[in-house]
C-alpha cells in the first residue's frame, strides 16, 4: 500500500512537473519524459525488492 501511494505520489508530482517545462522545446521535453521513467524505474525497484523480501 504504502509502495503504491508513494509510486503514486512521485507520477504524480513528476507529471506536473513535465507540464511546466511544456513550453520548451520537443527535444528537452522528450528528454525529460524519458528521465522521468528512469527516475520512476530506479525508486521503484529497490522499494519493490525491500518490501518484497519484507514480506516473505
């Protein structure tokens, strides 16, 4: 639940924040798309293997 909501929150925030930046050019604006997924991939991985291995 709590993996969720945080997985949840920083979609969120990082969603918002690409909005912002929607003024620059296609290029930038890809470019940070693309960071943001990473950024998503390398929070979500170890809080996936630490609760994971919390639960079992």
């Amino acid at each position: 639940m709590v993996f969720a909501f945080t997985t949840f929150a920083i979609g969120i925030f990082m969603h918002h924040y690409t909005l912002r930046l929607n003024h620059t050019t296609k290029k930038v604006y890809n470019r940070l798309i693309t960071e943001r997924f990473v950024l998503i991939l390398a929070v979500s991985f170890p809080l996936l293997k630490f609760f994971s291995s919390d639960i079992l």
